[in-house]
C-alpha cells in the first residue's frame, strides 16, 4: 500500500544520495538527503531513527562541501528530532 511506499522513499532517496557521494556529486547527494528528510513528517520509532541518521548524514555531506553553519543545523535538527519523538537507539552505518 501507499503506506510502505511512503517508508521507502526516504531509504532510496538516503541510498542515491550514497551514491552521488561517493561519486563526490555533493550537491546532488544534498539534494537527495534534503528530499528525504522533508517526506519523514511521523514520529514513529521507524521515521525518528531514519530522520536522524539521514541529518548524521545530510552534515557529512554539508561538511565535506564546507558549509559549516549549514551542517551544524543538520546535527541540530538530528537533536530536534530525538528531542521531539524521544531517544532512538540510532545505528551507524559506514
């Protein structure tokens, strides 16, 4: 249902922006992760932990493009949301 593909969206949008990363297409992997984190509204468990980890990664991104006031709002609005939907145990992927 659209349910699911709702849950999806924000996982590829997270893994294509993986991709132009790695490929140092910063500005389309911002693009990429911006989308994503705008299409998580809920505060599941699932949207609170998958909101964090794609700010954790939006800053890495931001970073590496040397936008330092704009990765420090991502790692604010990572807090905001565990703040918000209470703590999720995060997982770090590499």
């Amino acid at each position: 249902g659209s349910g699911k593909q709702t849950r999806e969206l924000p996982k590829r949008l997270e893994s294509l922006a993986e991709i132009y990363a790695a490929n140092n297409k910063l500005d389309l992997a911002e693009q990429q992760l911006q989308k994503a984190v705008a299409s998580l509204e809920e505060c599941s468990e699932f949207e609170a932990a998958l909101a964090e980890r794609i700010y954790q990664s939006l800053a890495v991104v931001l970073l590496k493009q040397k936008k330092l006031k704009d990765a420090e709002s991502a790692i604010r609005k990572a807090i905001a949301v565990a703040e918000r939907c209470g703590e999720v145990d995060v997982a770090t992927s590499s």
